[in-house]
C-alpha cells in the first residue's frame, strides 16, 4: 500500500522511479530469446540496474549495448560487471533518466520497469525506434498497447513471470 500510494505521488510529480530489482539470469536469458538478439543488434536496458541484460546479449549474441540507469552507483557496478565478462567493448553504461535518453540506434529495448513508467516511454519509444525494433517488457505492459506476444514462464527461483513483446509498427 505505501509503494502504490509513493508510486501515485510520484508520478504525480513526473518522478516516477522503479526500484532496483534484479532480472533472473534464466529470465534475462528468454528476455533476449524472445526478443531474437543477434550479433546485428544494439539492446538498449532502460534501467539497468547492474547491467546484466545488455552484459549477456554482448556475451551470448556479440550484440552491442546500452545500459541507461538514473543511479550512478548501479552504473559504476554494471562498468564493473563489463569488464569482468570481457565485454567492455561491446557494451556502455550511461546515467541518464530512461525518460530523457535518446534510443534512436536501438533495435531491441528491454524494460523492467513500473506501469506507470513504461507507460510515460512508450511517446518516446513510438517517436524515436526505427519499425521493427523490439521492445521487451518483463513483468510489466506498457500502458493500453497491445502486444505482439506474451509469454508467462515460472523462473528458476519459482516466480511465474510474465513477458511482453512489441515490434514497432510499420509507420
């Protein structure tokens, strides 16, 4: 009750923050399969939190990434986690506001972020994504926009977790 009371001002505000809450790896893993990542993309995390999506398309697909997080300490320890995967080159880490940031050379977004804040994205997102670029939600639908597929799996850890998929429509 606190967190949707604190949620409902905040957004009241246009301060809407999602809490730093870590994606399972096997759920990262199907983020990415889902949203069919090749060595041709660049996935975009809108917060990243400790980098660890844009850190496994690098790792897994040779993918490119950039991970955009408003807290500088999670930025600072998704660096870390680059270097420590071999993947620094591959990938970037930015502080910037997912509401603000420019997404434009993203063909894949990833997202697990609150309602309310996918919701605010999704003008930015229309706007910004080239037709065919993916977004992936995990847990989370952005506002009324229907999506192209949902899947609903039950992760390693026993959570049943739910993920969203869009392509950007032909203009």
């Amino acid at each position: 009750m606190v967190v949707a009371v604190a949620l409902a001002v905040g957004l009241a505000a246009q301060a809407v923050r999602a809490p730093f809450v870590a994606t399972p790896p096997d759920v990262v893993d199907r983020m990415l399969a889902l949203a069919q990542v090749t060595a041709r993309d660049a996935v975009y995390d809108l917060g990243c939190g400790d980098g660890r999506i844009v850190i496994a398309a690098a790792r897994t697909y040779g993918a490119r990434g950039v991970g955009v997080d408003i807290d500088p300490a999670r930025i600072a320890e998704a660096r870390q986690h680059a270097r420590e995967a071999g993947v620094e080159h591959l990938v970037t880490f930015r502080v910037e506001d997912a509401r603000t940031t420019d997404v434009s050379d993203a063909t894949v977004v990833t997202l697990y972020l609150v309602a309310a804040l996918n919701a605010q994205l999704r003008p930015r997102l229309m706007m910004q994504l080239r037709p065919g670029t993916r977004i992936v939600s995990h847990n989370f639908p952005i506002g009324d926009w229907e999506p192209d597929r949902v899947e609903v799996l039950r992760s390693a850890d026993g959570q049943t977790r739910t993920l969203y998929l869009w392509r950007i429509p032909e203009a």
